[in-house]
C-alpha cells in the first residue's frame, strides 16, 4: 500500500526495478528505462501487479451508482461498497460527489449559494475524514486507485488544493477530472507542486475548443507537463468520430484508465454494451494480450431497466465473457 506522502512507494518501486520477474537482476539500460518511468509517474503504490480479471485490470467508476449512492448522503459510501461487493469488483473510481457531505442544492436552487455550501465544506474538511474514508474502504476490500475530482473553472485555489490533499488521503493514485482546456493550464503548477498525476477526461462536444474531446485537445493538455494523463472514455471518443483502440494502442504510456461505455458513432447515444458502435471488446483483448497496467472501468450511463447494480452486473458479465475469465 502507498503511504500518505508516497515517498515510501517510489523507493520501493526504484528497489524493485532492479530485478526482472524471474528474479534475475536487469542491465544498465532496463533499469534505467523503468527507473524514468517511475520519476514520469510518481505516485505508483506498487498495486499494478495485482491480479487482474482474465488478464485486464477491471473495476468501476462509482457514478455508475448515481442513482442508489446519493451525492451529500453520509452512507453513499458504504452504499457504493456495497453495490461493488455485489457485482464482483474491488477497484474504483470514486466520484467525489458520493463522499463530499455538503448536499446538493434542491432543484431550481441559487447554484452560487450550492457552491458556497460545497466551498464552506471542503474548506473545514481535512485529511482526516479522507483517511477514514479510505479504512472504510480498505475494510471492504475495495481500492481507490483514482479519485474523480473534476475541476470547475469556479473553483477557488484552495478548493484546486483540496482535491489534492483529498486524493492523497485516498491513497489514490490519480486524479481523474472533467474539466476544461482553460483549466488545465491553470492547473499545472498544482500537479507539479502535488506530484499526484491528473488525467482529463473526454466527452464529445467536438466543436467546443475548450472541451476534452479530440486527439488535438489531449495533445494539448499533455504537452503542459508530464504529469498530466488521459482518462479515456472510449465511449464518448467513439461517437466523437474517433477510433478509441487505434489511440489507446498509440497513447497507453498517458493513459491511466479507460471508461468503458458503449455509444453509437456519429454523436449517437449511450446504449446496451453490444448494441453500439464502441470497440470494447478488441479493447479489452488488447489490454489483455500486452497486459497492460492500464485500467478498465466501467461507467454505467445507458438507460438501463434492472437498477444500477444490476446494470453493471451485467456488463462486468459483458467484460469477463469477452476476456474468457
């Protein structure tokens, strides 16, 4: 496990790289390369070795649950552990929502007051309450392996920091976000002054310059410091027009986790995994034939008629069946 500060894992990670899989100690040069690996990526809790799902790394994104886990409720949490118990999986994505208390302004309510609300929260909320989130966590067997803040162009500088301390907290080892090309600009001295890895996320407003939605957008967020990620929705860059296994086989060095959807192309809806035009299974075979640390996660959208568990249920089921797992 990753210690608070995460100085413990890059030593541990640098100690472990001298020595291959079969225990046979590495040459100058294969140490060196996955020596600069783990500088360009710092916050690894040495998790990427354990067992995946028919070879890939499966798990979730908590908004899947949306609909039982409500955001402010004091057991969402526990609610989302449980749900993830449920449908056989024990690594997320955690949607802040689901663990940030301030309660979400009723509908028709002034959204500055909600902000204000949310703002007086985070401020009197430190690592502590994070820290046992995360011993909820761990006591369920589930990991945190990335924590879904999305940074709003409204956020306060203090409310930017407090995602990172959060994150830190967690034990995650990411910061995933929907955010915006302007805000990545601002973000990028708190990811290099926090060494924790923020990765975009896409949607597919294509013709809006400041979204996350074409390959141009990404290169632009990646080129600002190299602790920025991609978080791709494989879904949404589906129906962007895009093709989400060519980018994720060219890309996986900046990929930290994909969301797994099924969309129709051509800015086509959310549908049923198998009725879409979204590549998820040559996805997940090529996840697994290079065995890649890369995550897989699914996130629930499509208007399903069974409930949140057993929607995902359902396309876990999808996932293992096409891995043969």
């Amino acid at each position: 496990m990753s210690t608070v500060d995460g100085r413990h894992d890059r030593v541990s990670f640098h100690q472990q790289c001298a020595r291959k899989n079969d225990g046979t100690m590495m040459n100058r040069r294969e140490f060196s390369r996955r020596a600069a690996a783990a500088a360009a990526w710092p916050v690894l809790s040495g998790r990427l070795d354990a067992a995946p799902v028919g070879g890939v790394h499966l798990g979730v994104q908590t908004f899947s649950f949306r609909e039982i886990a409500r955001p402010g409720s004091r057991d969402a949490i526990e609610v989302v552990l449980q749900a993830m118990k449920t449908c056989g999986l024990d690594e997320c994505e955690l949607w802040s929502p689901q663990i940030e208390l301030a309660a979400p302004a009723p509908r028709g309510a002034d959204p500055n007051a909600a902000r204000d609300a949310m703002r007086r929260w985070r401020a009197a909320t430190g690592a502590a309450y994070y820290e046992g989130v995360r011993r909820r966590c761990t006591a369920a067997g589930v990991t945190v392996y990335a924590y879904n803040y999305s940074f709003a162009e409204h956020f306060t500088d203090d409310e930017i920091t407090h995602g990172f301390m959060a994150a830190r907290a967690l034990g995650a080892e990411v910061i995933t976000a929907s955010t915006t090309v302007r805000m990545a600009k601002r973000l990028v001295p708190f990811v290099e002054a926090h060494r924790i890895p923020v990765a975009v996320h896409n949607h597919s407003q294509v013709h809006d310059p400041n979204e996350f939605a074409t390959p141009e957008s990404f290169s632009a967020a990646l080129a600002l410091t190299p602790l920025f990620r991609i978080n791709l929705d494989i879904g949404h860059f589906t129906a962007a027009g895009y093709d989400a296994l060519a980018y994720l086989t060219a890309h996986h060095d900046r990929i930290t986790n994909l969301h797994l959807k099924d969309r129709k192309a051509r800015q086509g809806g959310n549908v049923p995994w198998g009725s879409g035009d979204t590549p998820i299974v040559p996805v997940l075979h090529w996840l697994k034939q290079q065995k890649s640390p890369v995550r897989a996660y699914v996130e629930y959208e499509y208007a399903g008629t069974k409930g949140a568990v057993a929607e995902v249920s359902a396309c876990v089921g999808y996932a293992t069946s096409a891995l043969g797992a």
